[in-house]
C-alpha cells in the first residue's frame, strides 16, 4: 500500500492519542506497511499512554521536619543526617530515595558539608560561634525546607584535681580546695588557663607542694618512700628513726608515694625520744596508714603494737595498737615499770590486708580512737604514763627486740604508710575525711 507521496518531498511526524488509535486502527496500520514512511521511520515517533497507570506530580508532598540539633565541639568530628526527618507523601513508589539535598539560606559551620545525595552533615567544625539555616529535601520537583540551628564551641579541659574549666576561663591552680590533703599550697601564684582544650600548666598540679600550716607542732613525719628494701627512713624533722631488724621500705604495697614499711614482726623503727613525742601533759595527735598482715610468732603475743614509748623495764610511757582477738584498737598507758589498765575501741577497728587510716587523739583530758575518719572510742583518760624521757617505738613493742625468740614480743606485723605525730595540737575531735593524698612533709 503506498500513501502516494514522493519520498523526498515530505517529512512527517505523527502523535496518536489513545481515542485515535481505538478508532483508526486500519489507517494505523497502512501507515506502518507504506514502504515510503519504513525508508523514513526515523521521522517517525508514536506515544501510546498506558490507561491508569500515569503519576501526578501534583499529588506528591514533601515534608521536612524541625528538629533541634547537637552541639559541635572545635577539632571534633561531627556527624548528623536531616534524612530522618524528610516524609514524602502521595507517591507509593517513594522508598527513601531519590530525595537531593541543598543549603537553601544561611551557612553551615565553618569545616561542616552537607551531602547533596544522602542529606548527611560530616566534617570537623574549625571554628566556634553559632550558626543558623535553611536545608532544602527536593523529591520529583517538589521541595520541604526547614531552619536549623548550630552551636560550635571550643573543647573544655579537664582538671587534674577533678572537673572541667571552659574554654577562656582560667581558674587559681593552688588553694586549699583544689588540693586534697592538709593545709595549704605554696604556689598560690599559678593561674591554670584553658585554650582549645589545653591546659597552660598540665602538669602543674603535680608538682605543687602541699604544706602544713601546723608543720612546727609536727615532731616526725615519716613518708616511708625510697627504693625496695631500703633500710633509710627520711625524716625531715629533728626526730631521726632507725630501721630495726626486719625493717625495710617495700615498693609493692605502697598507700602513698613510691613505698611503705614493712614490719616483720621482729622489731620497730626507733629514735631517741623528747619531750614533744612522748607527752605526759598536753595535746596530741598520732596517725598512721595501717596494712596489718598477721601477727607476730610467739604464744604469748597479744596485740600489734603500732607506736609504743619509755625506757624498758623502767620508764613505761605508753601503748597504742591492735588487739589480736578482735581486731581493736586499743591504747594503755605506763606506771613505772608495768603497763596500766588499757581501753579499747569497738571491734573490727582494723581489718587484715587493708588499708586503713587510725589516729589516736588526745584533747584535754579526753582521749579519742579513730578508724578512716570515724571515732570508734572516746573516753576520760587522766594518765598518760611517766615522764617523757626514753624512746620511741613505731611497730614495735617498747624494748623488744628478740622477735620470734620472745613469746611477749607484741611488734606489728605489716605495713605503715605516712606515719606523723603532732604535739601540742588535737587534730581530729570528730568524725573526719580521711586523708587522700600523702601528707605534707613541710
């Protein structure tokens, strides 16, 4: 069949709707088997709509939702993705995705990017300030937007004494409450800064010496540090102890610093004794980290002596220890040649292979016991023994030095850490916070 038109002379290109080729299938079809229109079927086009299966564009709503987000922080990655707050309505073949994303208003963040395909906002902000705008979600040419806001700030610094200092601020390093343990500090002039999350002076703190505002009423702190095995105990006052047999500084189980002392059981730590370490009269306040290990060999060992004082045989000054039946502290004072009547704390004062902070104090007339800060005795105590002449026994029982030989020998078997007596000064007359640093040593 031919149309009848000179092949060179026409171009033409036809459309047919639905209702046309319903009804003109016969011309249709002449038009497809002319062989003028095959030799020029690339003029040709024809669209056939598929009935009820075309989309409205229209009908589709995009929706993006508000939403408060988290803070930045200068030099730290961010991440976050407005994907979760898109909802695309009117299109059922929308599967959560195909939605673009752009910065509609506003600017991001200095150092942040928004992802134009998944919606996400990466990157490390490089500067602090705040930040609002506007994102737009596009889907099918239908487009959500919402306002957002930003704040970026610079990173805080950590305390070494604990808490957090912003960015700028500055803080007095050193003072009575920046530092846990007794009185005060020496270097009251250090500022601590902090800038982008670095401290001015890290380190500082550690190097700060905690003094003593009571240091001159002090007659012997003894801080027990040195090397394993060591038999020197530094004393940095007048009073200088003298390690005993099976004495020595242990590195392993320390409670402060680099060690403690170790006591086997054998003998105490001894120095010649004055009046302001063996009082007769007046204030005082002895206290000592405590690691009771065991007792001493013997049938007759009763107790663990922590500091006794006095000449031997003599000049019994007083006791202070751990009763061995029930852990107790216990405290008895001299009368010449034989000990007086003891009293003792409540029980489980002192238990095995731990730590514990005792003190015994004496203010006025009244004689305190305490275990970690809690006062587990405190009673009427008109003597104190004899004179004040002799010496000072810290872990031993006052003049015995046979060990295990000597059934009576009472000498302490563990370790003491930070061993101090103040004279003239009742330090605790109640419950306290034990201490959680060494203490001061000037």
């Amino acid at each position: 069949m031919s149309l009848g038109l000179p092949s060179s002379t026409y171009t033409v290109k036809v459309a047919y709707c639905y209702s046309f080729i319903m009804y003109n299938k016969l011309l249709l079809a002449a038009l497809l088997s002319a062989t003028s229109v095959t030799s020029f079927a690339a003029d040709y086009f024809v669209v056939v709509p598929v009935k009820n299966k075309s989309v409205s564009v229209s009908a589709i709503e995009v929706v993006l939702a508000q939403a408060p987000l988290p803070g930045a922080a200068v030099g730290s990655p961010y991440s976050y993705n407005f994907n979760q707050h898109v909802q695309v309505t009117g299109d059922a073949t929308y599967s959560g995705y195909g939605v673009k994303w752009s910065l509609k208003a506003g600017s991001l963040p200095q150092g942040l990017l928004l992802n134009s395909s998944t919606g996400a906002l990466t990157g490390t902000p490089t500067a602090a300030g705040e930040s609002s705008f506007s994102v737009a979600a596009t889907y099918k040419t239908k487009v959500g937007t919402s306002t957002y806001q930003i704040s970026a700030t610079n990173p805080s610094c950590t305390l070494p004494w604990g808490g957090t200092l912003s960015d700028g601020a500055s803080i007095q390093a050193f003072s009575a409450s920046t530092i846990a343990a007794p009185g005060t500090c020496a270097s009251l002039a250090v500022t601590e800064q902090c800038t982008l999350g670095v401290l001015s002076h890290p380190s500082a703190v550690q190097t700060c010496s905690a003094t003593d505002p009571n240091f001159g009423n002090v007659a012997y702190v003894l801080a027990m540090d040195g090397a394993q095995g060591s038999t020197t105990i530094v004393d940095p006052r007048p009073a200088a102890f003298t390690a005993g047999t099976g004495v020595s500084l242990d590195t392993t189980t320390p409670k402060f610093g680099s060690a403690s002392a170790k006591f086997t059981g054998i003998a105490g730590a001894t120095t010649t004794a004055t009046s302001a370490v063996t009082p007769s009269t007046g204030d005082f306040t002895f206290e000592t980290w405590v690691y009771l290990s065991g007792w001493a060999q013997g049938s007759n060992v009763n107790n663990g002596v922590l500091v006794s004082a006095g000449v031997p045989g003599s000049n019994l000054t007083w006791q202070f220890g751990i009763k061995r039946s029930t852990n107790a502290l216990y405290f008895v004072p001299g009368s010449g040649a034989a000990w007086g009547t003891a009293v003792y704390s409540s029980n489980n004062a002192v238990p095995l292979t731990t730590w514990t902070h005792v003190a015994l104090v004496r203010t006025g007339t009244t004689l305190k016991m305490f275990a970690n800060g809690t006062q587990v005795y405190s009673g009427t105590q008109a003597s104190f023994g004899g004179s004040s002449a002799g010496s000072v026994y810290v872990g031993g029982y006052l003049g015995c030095v046979g060990g295990p030989a000597a059934n009576w020998c009472d000498n302490f078997v563990g370790n003491l850490d930070d061993v101090r007596w103040t004279s003239g000064l009742a330090r605790y007359t109640s419950n306290f916070t034990k201490p959680v640093e060494a203490l001061p040593v000037q």
